[in-house]
C-alpha cells in the first residue's frame, strides 16, 4: 500500500494560517507544520502562505534559518505552493523592501500598486485569467470564477521576458494587470487566497495537493496585457454584532441606533437572533463575500485568553472559507490579574491565530486620530510607530486593519458655525431646517462624542496604516432607510483605501443605489439578513441585474 504523502506548512509567524489547515482539512488530507532545518527533507509537498511586509517575510526565513533548506527543496523537484507573500518572496526583490532581496525563483520585482488611479489595497473577489496553452494539465482555477485578493504590492503583468516560462494566471485591477498566479517546474504560487476563496479556491488547492503540477519548460503563446479585462466584484458583507445576554450565552442580537435590548426603558432582553457560528455559516453558504463579527462584549472579568470570540473564531474558521473580520476590544488588555499585558498588537495576533483575517479598530482609532493632529498641531512628526494601527500594519501588512468609524450628524446652519471640521451640505435637512452638517466620531459604542470628525479620522488613521475604512452611521442605524450617502460619498473622495458602507439597507435597492451613487468598494448588513427581510441572493441578484459585478456562489 502506498504510504500517504506528507503535506507541510511553511509558516513564519506572519498571521492567520488556521484558515489554510482548515481548508486542507475540509478537502481531507492533513498538513504538519515545519518546526526545523529537517522537515524540508521530510516532506513531499510543502505550502507556503504569507501575509504581511515582505521584508518582514524575509527576515523572518532568515532568522529561522529556512532560506538555504527552502532553495534545496525546491532544486530538489517537489512541489511548492505559495500564497499572497509566500508567491512575492519568490521572486527576485519587492519595492515594499528595496534592500531586502527575494528568493529569485522567478524572474522580476513586485511594486506598489498605483493609488492615484483606484483603491489601495486590491482588496475584493476578482477573476484570474489563464494566459496560455499548457501541454500540462494544469490546477484547476480560470472560467468565470473569482478569488479572493487582498494586496498592495503585485508583480506587473507585461507578457515579456520570461513571463511565458513561469506566469499561469493574469488579473487586471483599474489600469493595471498584475501577475496573479505563477506557475514553472514545480512550483505554482498564487497572489490570491485560495483558502478564501470559497470553492473556487478550495479547487486550486485541491489540485496542488491532489495532482503533480510539474509544468513543462517548453515556452507557450501568452495573452496580452490588454486583453485582460476588468473583473473586480463589489462585495457584500454580513455582520453580526455579538455579545453576551443576560443569561451568558453569546447570541448575535441587533440594535436600533445602538440599542440591542426589546425594551430599553423596561429593562427588557438583549435581541437574540441566533448564535454566531451558525448563522455565519449560513451567511457563507447564502454567498456572503465576507464575514465581520463586532464584540460588543468586553468580558473584562476574564483573562484574554479565554474569552469566548476566539472559540467563536476557531468554530467558524472551520466551516467557513472566506475572509472573517473581528472588531471590538482591540486595544492595549490588562487581565484580571493584573500580571498579564496584552499589548493590541499581540491581541490582534491572538485573534489572526484563531482564525480572523482582519481586525477591526474603533475607539483606539479615534484616540490615534486625536494624538495624530495634535502631533501636527505641535510641528513634531505624525507618527511615531506607537499606536495598535501602526504596529498591526507593520507586522501583519495594512490590509489586515480596518478602523470602524461610528459618527452622527451635527447640524449647523453654515459651514463657518464650526470652522475646525469639515462641513458638507446635507441632503437630509436638519430639524430647525438646517442645511450643513459635519459628522462626529463617537467612542464606547457611540456612548461618547468626541471633537473630531470623520475627514478627519479617517484621513489619519490611512497614514497611520490602516487599510480599510468600515463607515456607520448612527443616524441610520436601524431605520432600514437606506445609507447615508453624504457620509460616504465624502469619505470615499477623502482616502485612497476602501470604504464598507454601513447602516441604513432595509431592502435590495439601497445597495445598488449607494454603490451606483459612491462607487463604494462594499456594503455591509445587518438585521435585514438575519431576520431573512433581504436575503444575500436576492442583494447578488438585483445588483447583477443592474450591472454591478458580483460574484456567485458555486
């Protein structure tokens, strides 16, 4: 009988790998984790995923000593698959880190994308063109699927040079096309997700693991740049707002303008539309792009370690395979103790590890916002490397941070009533008939105003390294009204990264309206899709219906 083969992961501490067991799990295999020198001699396939900077990829391999054993293995013929960082560090050097040279498995150098003309990062579910004719049968990926793509560094797609040896896969984002999977000999890598990408990417990683991709040298006709076309869907994201009832149980509950409970003058129960993993698991099943889980819990009576959301994030990292984001309690932690300090570097970690690969940051962003401009206001430098958004950006890349903005509207009747924020006419005029506004950011939950506005919050918190904008509102949240399109249309022209717009849908019309009239890079619902009022199909149907690209579910 033959023996199985021996399936290892390359991990250098870079973030959430539990995904990528999970996913090879799911497809029914199982994968060792490389501890030493000589595991590389021991395994007949290895995968490499990597998020994160790519010097910080580097020196992490250096450190361990794992550069020479990971070139021998690959000289040696077995196969290889890199994902995200784990497909850039193959090739020669990246301008993210100029001094810091790649492994030069293949030919050329990855660069920033280009912010001036769209988003940053490529953040979405995007198709991966196969560029050429193989005498090899190849992984199973192209047609009308879509992955899962989250970077701000690519390797341009020129189909020059020895491209036609190595790339398998293009994907054109706004005015650039971008090397999207790369495939010579025995290596084949992937600048998307593949664990997730929902089946699509299940597919590609099942025929890594199942088959013998050796890709012949014989040079092939490969397609132009040009002929790439457009194919970036805009997403939509179920949230769930999780804490604990009155009992200690989690439950997802939902609240009407930040109120969860049924009856809050008397006291009544907290709102308990389900419990978290299993209504996140519908959610993926029903087509969901992405998955956000807001802890609106602070379990402060226990040690971090053991607060329920990680379990919750284990449970659900098993089933579902597209990205999952957790905000709520991402900030400096002390446990009961006292003896045990979390920084929120180290928390967001804890968080990646079980399963998550985005956090979310709320208050502590409006803080950082504050000492941002104060710093300015000073004439000292904006930034000084000490705040959570900082640190997680440095170590785990700025995609894997969203700042979740919670604001309301404050009417003035012109812009010169407060001449230290920034004011927008409104199209929703105020009581007294007002016809401008500028948006507060609140902190606890929208429990406290703070004197800072969302320009200016956000617009901080991008160069402090935050790479995604998650944008409520407490005027809407609740009313089933639709979004405010003030807010995000302003906030959209204000940054270069992408923005979720929040609070508001009650029916399919006001997703493709706020997108048709921002151009907003995802939509994000609640109660409307727990409740079942709005079904995550019936959203992909009309906006495909009127012309907004969606994925669809497999």
């Amino acid at each position: 009988m033959e023996a199985p083969q021996k399936l290892y992961l390359l991990d250098y501490g870079a973030g959430n790998v539990r995904s990528l067991v999970n996913a090879v799990e799911k497809l029914g295999h199982t994968i060792t984790h490389i501890d030493t020198v000589e595991d590389f001699a021991r395994a007949d396939k290895i995968i490499f995923p990597g998020v994160g900077a790519f010097g910080y990829a580097m020196q992490a391999l250096r450190n361990k000593g794992f550069v020479e054993p990971l070139l021998a293995y690959i000289a040696s013929g077995k196969p290889l698959m890199g994902i995200c960082v784990g497909m850039q560090v193959l090739f020669e050097g990246s301008d993210e880190s100029p001094d810091e040279p790649g492994l030069g498995v293949f030919e050329g150098r990855v660069e920033r994308i280009d912010s001036s003309t769209k988003t940053v990062p490529h953040m979405g579910w995007n198709a991966a063109h196969v560029v050429g004719a193989h005498t090899t049968q190849g992984p199973d990926m192209g047609g009308d699927r879509r992955y899962y793509f989250v970077h701000s560094y690519a390797v341009p797609y020129t189909a020059c040079g020895r491209q036609q040896k190595f790339v398998h896969t293009a994907t054109r984002y706004g005015d650039e096309v971008v090397v999207s999977s790369a495939w010579q000999k025995n290596v084949f890598a992937t600048q998307f997700h593949p664990e997730k990408s929902g089946a699509a990417g299940l597919s590609a990683l099942q025929s890594f693991i199942e088959r013998d991709l050796v890709r012949s040298s014989d040079l092939v006709e490969i397609s132009a740049p040009a002929t790439i076309e457009a194919a970036l869907t805009k997403r939509v994201i179920a949230c769930l707002d999780v804490r604990a009832n009155d009992q200690g149980d989690l439950v997802v509950t939902k609240g009407d303008q930040y109120d969860v409970r049924e009856n809050s003058e008397a006291g009544g129960d907290v709102r308990n539309l389900g419990k978290p993993v299993d209504l996140a698991k519908r959610y993926f099943e029903e087509g969901a792009d992405e998955i956000t889980f807001l802890n609106i819990t602070s379990f402060r009576n226990m040690p971090f370690a053991d607060t329920p959301m990680l379990d919750v994030l284990r449970q659900a990292s098993r089933c579902i395979f597209v990205p999952l984001t957790i905000g709520g309690g991402v900030r400096d932690i002390t446990d009961p103790d006292g003896q045990h300090v979390w920084p929120a570097v180290e928390v967001a970690g804890e968080y990646f590890r079980s399963g998550a690969d985005k956090v979310s940051i709320g208050s502590d962003a409006v803080y950082a916002a504050e000492t941002y401009w104060q710093r300015v206001a000073d004439g000292v430098p904006p930034t000084d490397g000490t705040t959570a958004i900082e640190q997680i950006a440095s170590r785990y890349g700025q995609q894997a941070v969203v700042i979740s903005v919670d604001p309301r509207r404050v009417y003035v009747r012109s812009p010169s009533d407060a001449p230290s924020h920034h004011v927008i006419a409104t199209s929703t005029p105020g009581p007294q008939g007002e016809a401008f506004c500028w948006y507060q950011c609140t902190v606890k939950g929208g429990r406290e105003p703070r004197d800072i506005d969302v320009r200016q919050l956000v617009t901080a918190c991008e160069a402090l390294g935050a790479g995604e904008v998650l944008l409520n509102c407490m005027d809407r949240d609740g009313t089933n009204s639709g979004y405010e399109t003030d807010l995000v249309a302003d906030t959209k022209a204000a940054v270069t990264i992408p923005v979720i717009a929040s609070s508001g849908a009650g029916r399919v019309e006001h997703f493709s309206d706020i997108i048709d009239r921002t151009d907003v890079d995802a939509v994000l619902a609640a109660g409307i899709f727990h409740r079942r009022e709005v079904p995550i199909a019936d959203v992909k149907r009309h906006m495909a219906e009127h012309g907004i690209p969606t994925r669809t579910v497999e």
